[in-house]
C-alpha cells in the first residue's frame, strides 16, 4: 500500500456523448495509451476526488481475458472523471516514479502473474483489487527508477519512429507505359490450391493456407 496513494475503482457515472466533463472508459485505453477521443461525458455531480491528476495510471481489471492487465498513464491537462471498471493507481513519487511503475505493469512478466488472479466468465474476465494490491513489484532507488525510465523512453521513442515508417511507407514502381506487356500466364504458372479437407500429421510436407498468408508475408507457425 505504501507504493501508491490510492488503489481504487472508478465512479459509477451516466454517460453520453454529451456532458459537462469528459469520463475515461475502458475504450480508452484500448490501445495501451490514454486515447481522449475514446471517452464519454457526463452531467453528474462529481467531487475533485473523482477527477484523474497528472500521471494517474490506469490499469483495465474487467475486460475479456485478452484484453485484462492492459495499461495507460493520464497525461493529459483536461478534467476527466475516473469511470467505473478501470483501476485507478496514484504513485507515491517519494517511493516510486509513475513512468517506472507503468513499465512495470505493461511487462510480459506482470501481467502474465497478474492473469493467474482473473476470474473469468462468459466473454468477460476480472481481477479484484485485493489480489492486485498483494502482487509483489521490484523497487529499486529512485535513481535506478529514473535511469530505467530514461531507458526505456529512449527505446519507445524509437519503435514509434519505425512504426511510423512502416505505416507510412508505400512501395511504388514508376512504370514505363512503352515496356512491353506480357499476360502472367505466359511468365509464371498460376493456379489454385486443393479444396480439399487435409488431414494433419506430425510430419511430411508443409502445408500453406489463406491463414498463412499476413501482411504479404508466409508465416509457417
């Protein structure tokens, strides 16, 4: 308890697509980021507390299984309600720095743990808050805090500039209209696969399908 403030649930709101203030949903942070388009807002009366403050890390405990553990941090200026089914975790910065207690949650390695505690049901999992406040996180001195951090800032900043590139990035041939013009069939062999039901053995030749083929690349796994 003494590694953050506040451990605590969203206000239970009505929301629309109008309001006096904005209210986070658990669409907000489906991207793993605090998406402010993706809130709702709300006319209810609200106290100060049930406003998100800088640096609030958002931590999705009702979702689908695959979809559970996900995090975001609030970095944002605009009053935004805390909404009902996302957790709401305040860092004490004396003891540990919100940047570093959010690369904590989004590792492999928490959330995997933090998984074992879901109770699932019909298309919806939970993780109730007792058994995420008694999951046990490494703190290091603030020094070392901040140096992960910077760290790991760096490389983020990185993977979004390739991210950017490859979203961005479309390959294109200036085509020549005087170059001669052959029909495919007289260059390469062009036919179907079977139709065939396959029946799967643990070895032999490999077999390609339509789920093979990704984002114009053959995957065999």
């Amino acid at each position: 308890d003494d590694l953050f403030l506040e451990i605590k649930n969203g206000k239970n709101v009505s929301q629309s697509d109008n309001g006096l203030f904005r209210v986070s949903r658990i669409e907000s942070i489906s991207k793993a980021v605090f998406n402010l388009d993706k809130t709702k807002w709300t006319s209810d009366n609200v106290k100060d507390e049930d406003f998100l403050k800088y640096q609030d890390i958002l931590f999705s405990h009702i979702n689908s299984i695959e979809h559970i553990g996900k995090t975001a941090i609030y970095e944002l200026s605009e009053k935004v309600v805390h909404g009902a089914n996302l957790l709401r975790f305040r860092a004490n910065s004396e003891i540990i720095l919100p940047k570093y207690a959010l690369y904590i949650f989004k590792s492999k390695t928490f959330i995997d743990f933090a998984k074992k505690f879901t109770n699932q049901a019909v298309n919806q999992a939970s993780i109730n808050t007792k058994s995420i406040k008694s999951i046990q996180i490494p703190v290091p001195s603030l020094e070392v805090q901040n140096q992960i951090v910077r760290e790991l800032d760096d490389y983020q900043k990185i993977i979004e500039g390739c991210r950017q590139v490859i979203e961005n990035y479309k390959p294109s041939i200036n085509i020549d209209l005087s170059w001669e013009k052959i029909e495919l069939n007289e260059i390469c062999e062009v036919r179907d696969g079977t139709h065939d039901s396959p029946k799967y053995v643990n070895d032999g030749y490999p077999l390609i399908t339509s789920k093979n083929v990704i984002d114009g690349s053959i995957y065999f796994e």
